[in-house]
C-alpha cells in the first residue's frame, strides 16, 4: 500500500524540472519548425504535452508520454520530412 502511493507520487515531483522528460520538434534537413511543433503539441490529445516557446521550442512531456512516431506523423502532414525527439 505504501510502495504504491510513493510510486504514484514520485513522477508529479519529477515533472519540476523543465527538460525533463520527453521532447520533440518538428525538424528535418532546412531546420526547425516552431508553429508546427506547437500546433503538433496542442493536436496530440494529451494535455500533459506542453510547447516550450521559452525554451528551445520543443513540444515535452514530463512523464516521457509523448508518441515520438505520432509526432513525426503530425509533422509530415505539415510537409516537415522528419522530427527531432531527444530526452
Ligand atoms: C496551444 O495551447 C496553448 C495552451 O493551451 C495555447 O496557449 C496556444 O495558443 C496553443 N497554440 C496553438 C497553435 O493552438
């Protein structure tokens, strides 16, 4: 009982920490593209993905929930070839 409240716990205080995680951009050979990380973030249907414009314009999630396959998906519907996932 107690293990399971500590496991439930320890993630929320490890979502402190701004890069922490899991991130990604739309990105391929001619750069990176911010709107469309952005607009990918905000399409993913999960709430925890979060754009960072004040940080290095990658789309995170703190429990490392973000799809790195469903993003690159997003981002060639914006004509983007590929993403940058990093964590
Ligand atoms: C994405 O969601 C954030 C937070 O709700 C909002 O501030 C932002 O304007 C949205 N961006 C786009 C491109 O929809």
């Amino acid at each position: 009982m107690r293990f399971s409240i500590v496991a439930l716990v320890a993630p929320l205080l490890l979502a402190g920490s701004a890069l922490a995680g899991y991130n990604c951009k739309c990105q391929d050979f001619r750069g990176q593209f911010n709107e469309y990380t952005e607009n990918c973030c905000n399409q993913s249907g999960n709430i925890l993905n979060t754009y960072h414009g004040d940080q290095v314009h990658q789309c995170s999630n703190p429990f490392g929930g973000l799809d790195s396959g469903a993003f690159v998906q997003c981002c060639q519907r914006y004509g983007i070839n590929d993403a940058f996932c990093w964590q």
